[in-house]
C-alpha cells in the first residue's frame, strides 16, 4: 500500500507520516534528559533492509547555567559555556560499550588542576577554544561519537540564573540557588533576552512531541523556555507537549511542590498554558530506596491528578522506575512511553482524531 502523504501544517515539503521519522524535541538538562535519550537512541533507526531513514529523529535543547563543579570552573577560567550537561547527553546518545563514550565520562581522580574535571569537558574546552564556538563544538563532538540525534545548546550566550526565593532574597548561580533552602517564586536568566542556538526554533516546528524534563525543575527544564522565542515555538508547534514528572523532589529546589505544581511552574514561566499531557509512573518505589531519599530531605512527588486535570492534561500512569539502589526512571520504559505519544500525535494531526483519553 502506497505510503500517505498529507499537506504538512509546519513549513516546508508534505510529510509522508507513514515513513518519515518521527521527531521528538527534548528539553532539560543533567541526567533526567540523559535518561530519556538513553532510551530513545535504541530508536533512532528502523530495523530491516528497506529502512533508510531513521525511525526517530532525536533533538534535544540543553540547559547551559550550570556553575559548579568541574562545568563551573571551565567555565570561569575559559570564558565559555559549561560543558557538563551537554557531554552526558552526548554520551547518551552514544553507544554504551564504546570506547570514545567511556573516555568522555572518564574523571580524573589526581592531578593539579586535572582533579575533578572529565575528560569529555576537557574534550569540549579544547574544542571551544580552537573553533572559538561552544556550539560548534558539540556539532564536532557529536560527530567523534557518532551519536543517534542532534545536540543543542540552549543558547550560545554567556547566561547565568537568578531567584526570586519566596522569602524575599535574591540568589544568583545555578548552584547558590539549588542550596537556597527557600521555595522559588521565579527564576530569570541574566541577562534576560538570550537567543537560541540555530536550528532550535526550526526543530520545534517540525517536531511530533515536545518533551519537558524529567530533571530539575528551576535549573534545568525551565530555563530553556526563558529563551526568547522559546516558549513561543512551543505553543505554536502542532506537535504534543508533555510534561516528564519527576520522580523525585530535590532539596532546595522543588521541596513540598506536588506534580501540578510543577506544570504551573512551568506554564508561569513560559507565560502560557501549553502542556497536554503529563507521564507520571506508578511502581511502588521500595523503602529502603525511599528511606535513604528522605535521610537526604527528598520526598516522592505528589500525583495530584484532580489539579492536574483541571489545568487541562491529560494524566497518563504507568510502571517507569528503573530497578537499582537509585531511584530513577527507567530509559526503556520512558522512550516506549514518549515513542507512543510521538506516534500518536502525528496520527492525529495527519488522519485526525481526539487527544488520548487520560489513563492508569
């Protein structure tokens, strides 16, 4: 049967739906986006003899606030954007057993000035350096390690973050802010009108769902959307958002904020109420697990499903947890789930239909 085409609602050539991979636009930061992409990249091309094209078309936005640790020194001494979060989507999106992917988590535990520091940020200071581009640098690195999708930057700016703590202060760095202690009212980037890295606005406009987190809520996922234009290519995108629930709150940062609380927090910062759909799981998660989640000041994340409901999504509910001491999302499980979506919001936008009914 010949493949359907239909008119594309986006710019561009039509969309052969049937055929043309699906892409899926991930936005976050640290290793809640790394766990998506993780299990996404086992997509990212079909299986059989006649499928030249991949399957999944993976992009993903990635939060360049970062100020501490081996990121926040490069930082300081070179002038440029921190390396950290991107290097561990990179490596992702590599291939697990490969030499070159285990060479950039490699971190050197000895050394003047080496102590600390990652070979992969190394990798990417150097990069930055001699290409005198951030951004082009992950594009070169990308290519060392063959990776299944397209890496960007949120911005290729100098940007750092700034508070608005509930009890009045004003907290400046990624890292000040994450030990505040004090529930966040607002986050702003400094300075307040950044661009996007190329290719970002044009990826959301062609992408079948947009995907926010998981990861932390004020230094990773939100950021991104205080990029200019951000937001608004989201909302304007026929693609589905979905909100990736944490889960897991983080000291300092979400304590006490329920998964609605999260939305709004978002929907807030973006100044718009664009999230469809929220992906929450329920496997139980084991006490001791949990025990030792709580000795460190963190609580699993409240579904409360009725306010989510009332902000308009669509409340999907199934097993995501990894198994392990950590509590963590499971890469597989997350990108079937996200894979799914993706395949119905481009059948709906193209052979029509209603948005998938909430489910347990």
């Amino acid at each position: 049967m010949p493949a359907r085409s239909s008119p594309s609602p986006r710019t561009g050539p039509p969309v052969d739906w049937v055929h043309d991979p699906l892409r899926i636009f991930a936005i976050g930061g640290g290793t809640g986006l790394s766990t998506l992409l993780k299990g996404l990249k086992k997509f990212a091309h079909q299986v059989g003899a006649t499928a030249l094209e991949p399957y999944v078309d993976i992009t993903a936005m990635v939060t360049v606030t970062d100020d501490g640790g081996s990121s926040g020194r490069l930082r300081r001494e070179f002038a440029m954007l921190p390396p950290g979060d991107v290097r561990n989507c990179m490596v992702a999106l590599s291939e697990d057993e490969a030499l070159l992917a285990r060479l950039f988590q490699y971190r050197f535990s000895s050394g003047r000035g080496l102590k600390g520091h990652s070979f992969g940020n190394l990798f990417l200071t150097a990069l930055t350096q001699i290409t005198g581009d951030f951004a082009r640098a992950v594009e070169l690195s990308s290519a060392v390690l063959a990776i299944a999708g397209r890496i960007f930057p949120s911005t290729r700016q100098n940007v750092s973050l700034r508070a608005h703590l509930a009890d009045g202060r004003i907290v400046e760095g990624e890292t000040r802010i994450s030990r505040s202690g004090a529930p966040i009212a607002r986050i702003d980037l400094m300075p307040a009108s950044v661009r996007p890295s190329p290719g970002i606005l044009e990826a959301i406009a062609r992408a079948d769902l947009i995907t926010l987190g998981p990861g932390s809520l004020f230094t990773s996922v939100i950021p991104n959307l205080l990029v200019r234009g951000v937001a608004r290519a989201i909302l304007r995108s026929p693609a589905w958002k979905v909100c990736i629930l944490n889960l897991m709150s983080q000291p300092g940062e979400t304590t006490g904020l329920t998964a609605a609380d999260h939305v709004e927090a978002i929907h807030r910062h973006a100044r718009s109420p664009f999230l469809q759909f929220a992906l929450a799981n329920t496997t139980p998660v084991a006490r001791p697990a949990l025990t030792r989640y709580v000795r460190a000041r963190a609580e699993q994340v409240s579904l409360d499903r009725p306010r989510l409901e009332d902000l308009g999504l669509n409340v999907i509910e199934m097993p995501l947890l990894a198994r392990g001491e950590k509590i963590r999302h499971d890469p597989d499980r997350l990108a079937a789930a996200v894979i799914d979506l993706a395949l119905h919001s481009r059948r709906s936008r193209f052979i029509g239909g209603p948005l998938r009914r909430s489910s347990r």
